[in-house]
C-alpha cells in the first residue's frame, strides 16, 4: 500500500526545493510524476519557486474546496490538451508531489490520504506547519493527523539555533495581526525564528 507523507518545516526549510530534487530523481528513473499546488498560492503563478533558483511549472492548480482525488484522477489519465493532441496513452503515474499543502482544507487532505491507499500511488505534501501567529494551517493539521509518514526539514535561526516558527514582516516591522493566510512578495516577507527569538521578537506572546 502507498503512504501518505508530509514534509514539514519552516520557512526557507528547503521545502520546494526537496520537491523539485524528489520530482528529479523519479523522472531519472523513467518515472512519472504529477506536481500540484493550491490556487491561492499565487508565488511562481502556476510554477513552484525554489529559493535557489530552480522553478517548474505545476501540472494542475487545486482550487479551494475542489475534489482533489477527481483532479487527480483526471491528469493521471492524460486528460489534458497535450495528451490529447499527441494521442499518447498516459503512463501510471508513480507519484503525486503537492507543494504548499498547508494551503489545502481537511477535507482535501483526505482527498490525497484516498490517492494514496485507494489508488495506490504515494503522495508526498510539503508544507509549514504553522503561521507567523504559531496557529496551525487547517491543511497542515490534518496532514500531522492522518499522514503516514511526518518528516521535519529543519532550518536555523538568525541566532544559530533550529528555527520552528514563522514571523511575518511588512518591510523591517514584525506584525502579528492579519489574515492567516499572505503571500510573501514585495510587501510581505517571512523569518523563521526559534523559540527563544520568536517571543523576544513578540514581546512573549503566542498567538493571540
């Protein structure tokens, strides 16, 4: 049976990076695989970004609230323009790589948990775990629920010790009030700080 895996960490942990290496080594093999992320991910538009440079275009967008496991089903048939055009017979698909899966509702996460024991075909979602108020994501909650397989990719704080939360920064000012979710870009950027730092940052405040 295939496993459901979430890949966890804070910002700037080497997340999409991972992906685009794991994406890279299937492919070596003669391997397909299918890459998605959620649509309110508008970073890299329909692309994944490493923050080393290295980007790939998605091979589906998942709406908010869309049937996961019918996206899915869809791709891996070759049910696209290309497919079609070529007239190719699809090849299975060994492997579904979600990036940004914090993004995801509950009730996607299961959508990938079915993929992976009903269909057979491991699904490997990376993510951070919580936002820049230590809350958990919907998403990220109910992949520590129900994955198979959890795995930390660790980074460092500006202070040398293991980063885990995320702070959120609009110019050199640290916010902690805001919608959950804000895409990082030319407004909005994001620091991973350890403990000690996060609250010295925050004035020792968690959440709300």
């Amino acid at each position: 049976m295939a496993k459901l895996y979430f890949r966890y960490g804070a910002m700037n942990s080497g997340k999409s990076t991972g992906l685009l290496q794991t994406a890279f080594n299937y492919e070596e093999r003669g391997q397909r695989v299918l890459l998605a992320k959620p649509g309110i991910d508008t970073k890299g538009d329909s692309g994944i970004v490493s923050r080393l440079g290295m980007d790939r275009n998605v091979d589906f967008l998942i709406p908010p609230e869309a049937d996961v496991r019918g996206l899915f089903a869809s791709h891996a048939a070759g049910d696209d323009p290309d497919a079609i055009l070529q007239h190719v017979d699809a090849p299975p698909v060994a492997c579904l790589l979600v990036d940004e899966a914090q993004f995801l509702t509950a009730s996607q996460v299961d959508d990938l948990f079915r993929i992976a024991v009903i269909d057979n075909v491991p699904v490997l979602a990376y993510g951070i775990r919580s936002d820049f108020r230590t809350h958990a994501f919907p998403g990220s909650r109910r992949l520590l629920e129900i994955a198979h397989s959890l795995e930390e990719l660790k980074t460092i704080c500006r202070c040398g010790r293991k980063a885990v939360f995320n702070t959120r920064r609009v110019g050199d000012k640290i916010i902690f009030d805001g919608d959950q979710v804000a895409i990082d870009g030319d407004d909005v950027w994001y620091e991973s700080l350890c403990g000690a730092c996060y609250l010295e940052a925050s004035g020792g405040r968690l959440g709300d």
